[in-house]
C-alpha cells in the first residue's frame, strides 16, 4: 500500500509556528503588563488604570504580539489534529472533526481575550476607573471561564493516542498520560473567579492556577512540538522508501503494459 503523502515541510513550519507562538505569547502578556506580575482580583480600580496608562502604546503593541502568537497557534493545532486523523478511523475522524473544531474555538476565545485586553486599555485614565476595572475583570474571565473547550480538546488528543492502533505509534502512550495530567493541572482554573479565591494558591496570580499551569501547558506544547517533528520525520522516511523501492516497479510494470 502506498504511504500517504505529506507535505513535510509545511507541516513542520506549522509545528514551528507554534513553537515559536508560546514564548512569543508571554513577550506580548508581558509587555501589555498583563502578566509578570499576573494581575490580583483584589487590587484596586485605580491600580488597575494605573497599570494600563503607563505605557499605552507599549500595552497595545504587546497585545499586537500576542494576538499573532495565538494565531500562529491555530497553525500548530492543525498540524496535530491531522495526526490525530492518522490515529484514527478514517471512515468515521469523529475525533479529528471535535479536534478542529474545538481548535477553532480556542483560538477565538483567546483572540477575544487580547481584544478585550486592547479595549480596557484603550481609555484607561479616560474614563470612570470602575469601568476600566469591570472590563479588566471581563478579560480575566475569559482566560478563566473558557478552559472547557481547551481541557476537552486535550482529552481528544489523550484519547486519539491511547485508541492509536499504528506500529509504531505516532504518539508514544506516555504522552497520552502527560495530557491527562496536563487535564488535571488546569482544572482547578474553574475556582479561578469564585469570591473565596481572590486569595492565595487559586487567585488570577495564584501559584496554581497561573505558574503551575503555565509551567504544565508549556512543557506539554514542547514534548508535543517533539513529537510531531519525530512523527512528521518517520512518514517522510516511508514516503521515500516507497519512491525507491515501488514506484519503480510499478514505472516498469506500466511500461511492459503499454507495450502489450
């Protein structure tokens, strides 16, 4: 049977694209004076002004950032949901359907969440220091009260793995247990705005639900980034076997056909 083509190399540009987007993406956050320091649900209003009229153009020049950062993103996640078409059925990729999907989502949710980052700072000092204050909670929440589609387009990618019938697998099951665990670490983000958080290991700058995430998503991202790169290699190494092995025969075998 002949291996599937692939486009090696745009594949690895995309995975790439996404190595390159998460650092990228905490340049722009801290640039915008979004993180380093992540901000508090306790501080004040005019702190909050305070951070965002300091430096406006810096602000929204690092927000500019982080917006491409999270669209080379969507390059990436594509890359991984075609691998999880190679895991699955080809008959029925429900699993590659929910992946692209909910890829599609995360991108615009985070997208949104610069957008609303860029609006609160737009007329920070300008106008009522509570409004700048509730649209800045807005922007957090949608960092905090969006983790489902994310959290369920893990579990496609730890179920794709773990259902992967392929010799040699294309992900090895560690990684299965590595996304499952990943899971595990981001969930607590769903205290992430309840009242009782405000405080400590859950808070918006909380050890857990900010640095531990941070620190459980980027290693994921680069064992995944690892991965796809091992897995983009050794289908083009079958690719190639195949031009130098059957391609031939076969060139010869339509020949002697013609000339019948």
């Amino acid at each position: 049977m002949k291996p599937d083509e692939l486009n090696a190399r745009t594949q690895r540009w995309f995975v790439c694209a996404g190595f390159v987007s998460t650092p990228l993406m905490f340049v722009g956050l801290a640039l915008a004076r979004v993180i380093f320091p992540a901000h508090n649900a306790k501080w004040s209003a005019n702190h909050i002004v305070h951070i965002y009229e300091r430096h406006p153009n810096l602000v929204q020049t690092g927000l500019v950032v982080a917006m491409i950062a999270f669209a080379l993103w969507g390059l990436w996640m594509a890359v991984i949901s075609m691998w999880i078409w190679r895991m699955e059925s080809r008959r029925y990729p429900v699993l590659t359907i929910a992946s692209i999907l909910l890829a599609a989502i995360n991108v615009m949710v985070v997208e949104m969440m610069c957008l609303m980052y860029a609006v609160t700072a737009f007329r920070a000092g300008e106008i009522n220091p509570q409004i700048t204050l509730s649209l800045n909670d807005i922007s957090w929440f949608l960092y905090y009260y969006t983790w489902p589609p994310y959290i369920l387009w893990l579990l496609v990618v730890a179920i794709a793995v773990f259902r992967d019938k392929s010799v040699p697998m294309v992900f090895p099951r560690w990684f299965g247990w590595l996304t499952i665990g990943t899971v595990v670490v981001i969930l607590p983000n769903v205290v992430g705005a309840f009242p009782f958080a405000e405080k400590g290991p859950f808070a918006w700058d909380g050890f857990i639900t900010f640095w531990l995430v941070a620190a459980a998503v980027g290693t994921w991202s680069l064992a995944c980034d690892y991965l796809l790169m091992k897995a983009i290699g050794r289908e083009g190494e079958k690719v190639k076997q195949y031009q130098k092995v059957v391609a031939p025969v076969a060139d010869v075998a339509d020949g002697q056909g013609r000339d019948r």
